[in-house]
C-alpha cells in the first residue's frame, strides 16, 4: 500500500493542536483528541434559505446575503407586486411598500438605502424609487421608459443598462442620488440581462437580443462598455451580483428551458459552479461571489425559495476518529 510519506514526501505528524497556518493537502493527527484532520477544499453549495412572504417572479433585489432586500415583481400570473422584503439571513419580514407597482424592474444599493428604477405596470415606466429602510420615496427618472433593464451600484451612484422599449436597447444610464444621465452604450442590445459591480465598474451579461439569447459580457469603466468572456450558458431572465472581477450569474432560461446552472466570473472567463436547487427563471439577486443569495423567479408558476451561495473554501475537516 502506497503510505502519505510516499505520495506528499512527509510523514504524517502528531500533533496536540492543531496547526495555526496550513497548507492545503496537509494532513495532522491530533494526539490530544485522538483524531487524524486535513485541510481541504470545501465545494461551493446552494442552501435553503427562508421562503419569501409572497411567491413572485420578474422581481428585483439589492443588498448582501445577511441583509438583503426584495421588491416589486409578478404575482397571481400577471399582477404587479409593490410588496417589499427585507432578509436578515434567515428570514424574510415586510418593509414599506413601493409607491408604484411594478414588475420586470431593476434594483441595486442596500437594504437601508436600495435602489428600483424602470420597469411594467401595464406599460413600460421610467419611475425611480429610493428605500430608506423603512419607506419609499420618488427619485428622478429614468431617460428612456424600458423594462427588463439590468441594474447595479449604489443609491447614490448606481448603474442602468439594456432592457426594452419597443425593441431591445443599448443605452446605459447612471444616478447621482437624483437625476439620471446617460453613459456609455452597450455593444449589444439586449433585454433580461444580469449586472453586477458598481457605476464605474460594471459587469452585464446574458439577456435576449432582437434574434437570440445571448452569452455575451460586457465591462463598464465609468465610460464605456468592452467585451469580456462569453458565458459557458446562454441565458436570459439570470440574475447576478458581485463585482466585475467576482461576479456570480444563476438560474435563467435557455430558450428551451428555465436552468439552475450557475458560473463565476474573474474578470476575464466564467467557471461552472454549483448549480442551484430550483431551476428558474426571473428571479433576483444580491451579494457577493463568495456569498450570493438568490430568491423568487419561476418554474412552472411563481416560486418564493430562497437559496444561498457559499463558494469553495479551504477548512480543517475530520478525517477519522480513533477508535482505541
């Protein structure tokens, strides 16, 4: 039998504590308690989080994983949804309800100060609202009426891009916590798009175009819009969050189906992960690449789970426990 010393070089050591620092492969017994451990590489997982307080899709979201937010969306098949849900990690409560019912909207910014802005009631609208925690106040609106727009950045800096109008759209817009001007275009006109980052560096992906779903991602540099790496999925109706150098993008449609497929970007390709429990589409999304929270959407009807992201990790896992 090949031993540990013949693979690594070293022998296993015995220890009475653990190691403060180590290195990944490394393997210790623990003399102290009788137990032999490793450090390893712990795999990127979905969790079950709290279910939202009213199923929902084409709904928008802002905030972290721990402090999240939920607003506006589709229920009973084609009512717009002014509801707003704050997350605090493990469930969802009520917060103050948006002025103007909405679905296909966009959001960015955080719980305590987050963010909607464009979206359908039963025409396309330019309206902006601002959350404070507790209610929702009228901000400026948008340049172009559009639904399905891409959002993300903060209250008082946040980015608009894409959506439709009559037909797709290219063109950006950026908020200063008032008014909206207009940015750099987009190089593809697109719809149901996922966004991440902040205004002055901004990440788009996927979406539909007048003909297709798209792959495509774009980096925004406070002026323009570059090409980036292609999406191993083509999806529209994702949802995302991040930076533009750790993005996520989950769940969507293919065109053919709703998915739960799920990639990483690191500022230049995207990498399969883990992919979510529920496959769906329209669902919203917040957070970090390293801790992502994706709710709502729909599969065959509007859906309230909740999931949350936890991306690969190295830790000290118990490898046997002694017997003598």
């Amino acid at each position: 039998m090949t031993t540990f010393k013949e693979i690594r070089g070293t022998a296993v050591q015995s220890v009475s504590t653990d190691p403060t620092n180590p290195e990944e492969g490394q393997i210790w017994y623990n003399n102290s308690i009788g137990v032999l451990k490793g450090y390893q590489l712990v795999a990127s997982a979905w969790a079950s989080g709290g279910n939202l307080g009213t199923a929902r899709t084409h709904i928008a979201g802002a905030g972290t994983q721990t402090v999240g937010l939920a607003f506006g969306g589709t229920v009973g098949g084609n009512t717009a949804s002014g509801a707003t849900e704050e997350y605090d990690g493990s469930a969802w409560a009520a917060g103050g309800t948006m002025a103007t019912a909405r679905r296909l909207l966009a959001g960015c910014g955080i719980q305590t100060a987050g963010l909607a802005f464009g979206g359908y009631t039963t025409t396309n609208v330019a309206n902006t609202e601002e959350y404070d925690g507790s209610s929702w106040t009228g901000g400026g609106n948008l340049g172009t009426t559009r639904r399905d727009i891409a959002g993300c950045g903060l209250q008082t800096a946040g980015l608009g891009f894409g959506g439709y109008s009559t037909t797709q759209v290219n063109s950006t817009e950026e908020y200063d916590g008032s008014t909206w001007a207009g940015g750099g275009n987009l190089a593809t006109a697109r719809g149901a798009l996922g966004g991440a980052g902040t205004q002055t560096v901004g990440l788009a992906f996927g979406g539909t175009t007048s003909t297709a779903v798209s792959n495509a991602t774009e980096e925004y540099d406070g002026t323009s819009w570059t090409a980036g790496g292609n999406m191993g999925t083509a999806r529209t109706a994702l949802a995302g969050c991040g930076t533009q150098t750790l993005a996520l993008a989950f769940g969507g449609y293919t065109g053919t189906v709703n998915t739960a497929v799920t990639e990483e970007y690191n500022g230049t390709s995207w990498t399969a992960s883990t992919s979510m429990s529920t496959a769906r589409r329209s669902l919203a999304g917040c957070g970090t690449q390293t801790a992502g929270l994706g709710f709502g959407g729909y599969t065959t009807t509007e859906v309230a789970n909740t999931e949350e992201y936890t991306d690969a990790f190295l830790a000290t896992k118990t490898i046997t426990t002694s017997t003598s």
